[in-house]
C-alpha cells in the first residue's frame, strides 16, 4: 500500500454555501457546502507492474470516474485511455484507494493507493490505443478502449463505458473481460456508405456518436437491474447541420441480465445563451457551434429509481490546453434529473433538428451545486475536467460527503505529429517538455485534484445506497462455517440427550 499523504496540498473552507439557480424550466437549488480539496501531484507512480513506457508506469491518471463502495469503505478512480489521445500504447486501469472523511465536517483527508487494476482479455491488456492504430483497421474495435464511466455489480463485478465504441463492458474484480453489452445501431459512428469508423469525426462520419463524445458516464439502478449510460454530447447527425449545436444527448437504458437495451432518453445540456451569460464581456462567448461539443456531460451517480446526478461542464479551466487557466469558466455543474414521464426516444430521430420534436419530453433537470462558483468564492483556481462523481459517506449529523474528482490529461500535450510533450506550469509560467525530463526550476506538472462538498439529508432525500456488494467467500472462510456447523449441530444433539 502506498501511502500518498505527505505530497499532498490541501486548503480547507469554513463551511462556505452558496445558493444557486438557473432560469428556464429548471428550478432553484437547495443550498450546499463546499468543505475542501486536495492536490495529488501527476508524476506519482501507481501500483501497476508494466514498464513498457513512461505513460504505464510514471504517471497517476485520475478521474475520468469515480466510484464509492460504502460497504468496504474504500474508492476506484478510472484511467482513460491514457496521454496523448490515443496515439502512445497505455493500459487501461483503475485505481483503487482510502480516503479519510472526518465524521463530523466532511474534510477528506489521507489519500491511499491501494491497489492499480488492468483490464484484460484472454490474458491480453486491453490498449488505449485508437483502432486505427492498435487493429489497423477504424473498423475494428478490438482492444481498442478508452473507458470513462465506472460502477459495480452487486455481485462485485466491474460495468465500464467506453468512448470509442460506444461500449459497456463487464469485467472481473481483477479486471478481466466477461462480456460485451449489446449498443444501440443508431449509436454507432457510420461513414455515408454505412461502414463504422471508430477513429474519424465529422465528415468522415455523418451518423452515430461524435467522436471522442462516446459513453462518458454510466451507473446502475441501486438493485443492479438496470444500467443507464449517457453520451457526452449529442450525435453528430442529431443537429442543423450537426450535433455541435443541439444540446439534446441521449441517456442509453440497458437490462444488466440481457445486456440489451431497454430505452433512450433526451438530457438537454444548459443553453449557449444561458452559459455565455456567465461569461464576462462578449470576446470569451462560446460560438454557436459549441453547444453540443464544448458544453458536455462527464459524470452520472444513481440517487434512486428514477432520480440520477449529471455532471455537466464547459472544456476551460486549468488544463493541458490552458495550464494557467487564462480564459473565463462558464460551467462546472451539478445537476439532479429525474427520468420520470420522459419519452423512449430509442425510435425517434433527431436528425437535422436542434430542438424536441412534437410529443417529446426529455428528462426534468435542476440545478444541484455550482461548483465553479464554490471555488470562486473560495479564491481557489478552477480545473478543467471535472469528470468524477460519488456519493460519499454519510456524516455523523445524517448529511453526506459528497465527492468530485479532475482529470488532468496526465500533464501530457501533443502536438499536430502526435509528438507527446508533458505540460509544466507555476501558474503564471507555462513550458512543454519530452516526456519525463523533468520540469523547469519552480515549475510542476498539472496535478489532480479531489473536492469534498456537504449534502444535507434534506438535498439527499430519497437517496436509496446499492446493493451490498458480497465478500468473497474463502476456503478458510467454508472451513469456519462447516466447523461452526458441526459444532452446533453436536450441542443440538447433547440437549436432546
């Protein structure tokens, strides 16, 4: 076990709460807390044994998602398909680890790597590499992965989205490969002849999933029946004249028994006015065709039945493509939207429209927490990549933790060759490097970050926790039982006597 606490940077907040509201059909939100964050620097190894480069083993990648199990106490944050986009060989993990919540304030604390969990098929590591690349052939998916959305079976078992499909997968404890969900045709990104190219956007495609814009985020229902997995943005078919300026994207229904999919329904992303509205002066607005590909989802967490956690944001803050965070943040949300009444869209086109057809009613949607603004008013900087999300412990006074994660690229850039550089910055600074050559005097790569917020029980109600997850049954374990059973069994028959 790695213990990571001495290297991280934190800033603690005395309770600070704001309220916050959105206009339009959403409504206003209950008040909640931002308590404090935490800084986990990028160049910290994890616990994975490969060495065949530097991406694989001398760089932590978080939080493409997050999970909590609340039984064992313990957290998994997902890699994606690592550095460079695609184009350097990485193996897709996950890593599990502790975290200490203080009971009474919801202050996290004490990261703790406990463990790296590759994901694998016949003994062969699944690859973050594009298709093109890994198979040769855009057609074939392969091993081809870059997973972004984390949940667990109640019986233990790993469900995990991918992008480049799009896919959902169900893989071991130990990250080995069971089987393959089954994803809607209409989905599927598509040349005008009808051949699937997983690698290429638009033109090239002109149906299906935009790319790099597959499942972004996937949960369960809290019994483990029913799987939802949402795309980041709209298809790029669903718009006039593509989907970069809908906001409608869809949340995919998936029957964890069959695999198949069960139904499909309509998120709207916040509108590019309202958003721009957030933006001081007009230089900084977001274009018309950035609403449905720089506006996004990057998170879903079951609440109940029907009622999930969105994470919604814009693509600025610090990051690989801005490492001082030099333009204004419009959107770094939390949203509670609840399926109930909303139309099965599975056979309804969007194509060449941007708004609802007649008779449509997308998921009701309302502003949860504004994060970008908690960190505002805390005078702390804004990450770009808010892509974790849990439900945390439950706290001494019956509110809980509630816990978000970054994703920080891996500190890594390329350039228009695919030539990969790590990205170092002091703040005001900003420097690319090869690949672990260590950065200037003064200068560090982006790290990751982990923020803790309050929820009361009230902003919580009807939060319903997933099955538990059993533990697994050892031969010391049956040993114990059977003797157990004996030895009641021989204090049974001594009564009788």
């Amino acid at each position: 076990m790695i213990s990571v606490k001495h290297w991280i940077s934190g800033f603690s907040l005395s309770l600070i709460t704001a309220v916050v509201s959105i206009t339009g059909s959403a409504t206003t939100a209950h008040a909640l807390s931002l308590v404090n964050g935490i800084t986990i620097p990028a160049d910290s190894t994890d616990l994975s044994s490969s060495n065949t480069n530097s991406a694989n083993t001398n760089r932590l990648g978080f939080f493409s998602d997050l999970y909590y199990d609340r039984y064992n106490n313990v957290y998994y944050s997902l890699a994606d398909r690592g550095p460079g986009g695609g184009v350097i060989s990485y193996n897709p993990r996950v890593q599990k680890f502790s975290l200490d919540v203080d009971q009474n304030t919801g202050a996290i604390s004490n990261f703790q790597l406990l463990d790296t969990i590759l994901f694998t098929q016949n003994g062969q590591n699944f690859n973050g590499l594009n298709p093109g690349i890994l198979n040769g052939n855009a057609s074939v998916l392969g091993r081809s992965f870059d997973p972004e959305g984390f949940a667990i079976a109640p019986n233990g078992n790993f469900y995990v989205s991918d992008e480049y499909g799009p896919s959902v997968y169900e893989f071991s404890q130990t990250g080995s490969f069971i089987r393959a969900f089954n994803t809607p045709s209409n989905l599927l990104p598509r040349q005008s002849d009808g051949t699937i190219n997983y690698v290429d956007g638009r033109p090239t495609i002109s149906t299906g999933r935009q790319d790099n814009r597959g499942f972004e985020g996937v949960t369960l229902s809290p019994d483990g029946s029913r799987l939802l997995a949402m795309l980041q943005d709209p298809l790029v078919n669903e718009g006039s004249p593509d989907g970069r300026r809908s906001n409608n994207l869809r949340i995919v229904e998936f029957d964890t028994n069959t695999g198949n999919s069960t139904a499909q329904y309509l998120y709207q992303l916040e509108s590019l006015a309202d958003i721009n509205a957030r933006v001081p002066g007009t230089n900084d607005d977001f274009g018309a065709n950035s609403q449905g590909r720089n506006i996004g989802i990057s998170s879903i967490t079951t609440l109940n039945n029907n009622e999930f956690l969105v994470l919604e944001r814009d693509n600025r803050g610090i990051g690989v493509d801005d490492p001082t965070g030099a333009t204004p943040v419009a959107s770094k949300r939390i949203y509670k939207i609840d399926l109930t009444g909303a139309t099965n869209v599975s056979d309804i086109s969007l194509t060449g429209i941007n708004d609802l057809p007649a008779g449509v009613t997308p998921v009701s949607k309302t502003l949860f927490a504004d994060i970008a603004e908690f960190l505002r008013n805390a005078g702390q900087p804004i990450p770009e990549k808010f892509e974790g999300l849990a439900i945390g412990p439950q706290l001494a006074d019956g509110s809980y933790a509630l816990i978000v994660g970054t994703d920080n690229d891996f500190s890594v850039t390329q350039n228009g060759q695919n030539v990969q550089f790590d990205v170092c910055t002091d703040g005001t600074n900003v420097s690319q490097v090869p690949i672990d050559s260590g950065c200037p005097t003064g200068q560090s790569l982006i790290p990751t970050r982990i923020y803790a917020l309050n929820a009361s029980q009230q902003e919580l109600a009807g939060f319903v926790p997933p099955k538990r997850v059993p533990e697994p049954t050892t031969t010391a374990a049956l040993v114990l039982m059977a003797a157990s059973s004996f030895f009641v069994k021989r204090q049974f028959k001594s009564m009788q006597k």
